[in-house]
C-alpha cells in the first residue's frame, strides 16, 4: 500500500537554527514526492517537490531530496525564520494520482 | 482567477440530515480531488474527477457519500444521513493534467455534525 510517515511534533526552534523534518513513505511504483505548508490561518499550499529518485525540490530556502534507496523526502533548511512557523505536511502521488499525505508536523520559530 | 473556492466555509448539522458542499476549481484545471482532513492528521483522499469523470474513489469513503462534477466545471460533495464521525475540514484541490500535478487548495468546509 501507499502510506507517509513523518516526525511528530511540535517542533520548537530559535530562529536561525537549521531545520530538519523527517518523511519517510511505501508505496507501490515510483511516485512523486511533495512537501505542503499550512500557514496559520491560511489553506494548503505546496512548497516543494520531486518526482524521481536522487531529485532535489527547492523553495523559499527550504530543501528535500528524494532518497529512493531509503524511501525517504526529509526537509530541511539551514536557518529559519520565524514566518517560517506553520504546519508541514509530507505527500506522495502515486501511478493511479491519488495523493497520501502524512499527519503534518507543526513548527514554531521564536524569535 | 483568484484560485479555489468552496462553498460554504462552515456547515453545522444535526445527524441524520444531508449535505451538500461545493467547489469551484481554477478555471483552466481539469482535474479536482476531495479529501477530508480531521484534526491533527493529514488530507485524506476520498475521490478525483478529470473533467467530468469520476477516476478513483477511496475505499473508505462509504455508500453515504457521493460527489459529481457534471460539466467539468464545480463539483459538489453530498453527505447523506450525517453521523458525528462526519465531522471534519472537507478540502478541495484542483490541478492540470499535465507539468507536475501541482494541486491548489481551497480553503475548506468546516462541517460539525451534532
């Protein structure tokens, strides 16, 4: 089956500080890999992606590489802000395009 | 086009009663997908259209729901004889076909059944 599973939270960092969320996934085939942001207040809306192995997504300082040979797409980003505070949801598409999103791993940034 | 929107933002129901829910996609998107999300866990997929074709269901979306999208255009998700378990965000997104299947989400339906 097709499942995500990504690190609980909450995360609490200073700003500054890097930043690391933990997705790991199973699936049938090769899907494609996704990283949402909710900001507070605010809908879903997608932050990054990579739709093969060994390909890196990049946006808004944030990264993730997509590890075929540990099914992993863990984000992170060298120094955070604190408008960087929202929840953090790990997706994978599969071959028949529906989407499994993990529980999403909420972060604070304090100044 | 100022993105995905649903209506309406909040629903409070007593059980037993029907729902309807409605979305309307960006206007050049093909594609529209449901999810239910609750508190604490991700979006869940209950269903997808590509145009006006229902392509994928969910497993565990039950006999008590029903979604249809008959122009390719708005779609609207149906609730029959709510049950508490009902209560969660309904959230739609839409996206192309084509590229890499970027979704845009809309801001949700709210719905308490109680």
């Amino acid at each position: 089956g097709n499942s995500v599973t990504q690190m609980e939270g909450p995360v609490t960092l200073s700003e500054e500080a890097f930043l690391t969320i933990n997705c790991t996934y199973t699936a049938t085939g090769y899907p494609s890999l996704f990283w949402y942001v909710q900001y507070p207040g605010e809908g879903l809306q997608l932050l990054l992606k990579a739709t093969k192995a060994d390909d890196k997504g990049s946006n808004k300082g944030f990264e993730a590489t997509y590890r075929k040979e540990t099914t992993s797409f863990h984000l992170e980003k060298g120094s955070v802000q604190v408008s960087d505070s929202a929840v953090y949801f790990c997706a994978l598409k599969n071959a028949g395009n529906q989407f499994y999103f993990g529980t999403g791993t909420s972060l604070t940034v304090i100044p | 086009d100022t993105g995905v929107s649903q209506d309406p933002r909040h629903k409070i129901t007593k059980r037993g009663q029907n729902v309807t829910f409605r979305c309307d996609p960006i206007s050049e998107h093909n594609r529209l997908y449901w999810y239910r999300q609750t508190l604490g866990q991700g979006p869940e997929f209950l269903t997808y259209f590509q145009n006006e074709a229902q392509l994928e269901k969910s497993r565990l979306l039950s006999d008590r729901f029903s979604a249809e999208r008959p122009k390719g255009s708005f779609s609207t998700l149906e609730i029959q004889r709510t049950e508490q378990g009902d209560s969660a965000m309904y959230l739609c997104a839409s996206s192309t076909s084509g590229g890499l299947y970027e979704q845009y989400f809309g801001p949700g339906t709210r719905l308490t059944v109680t």
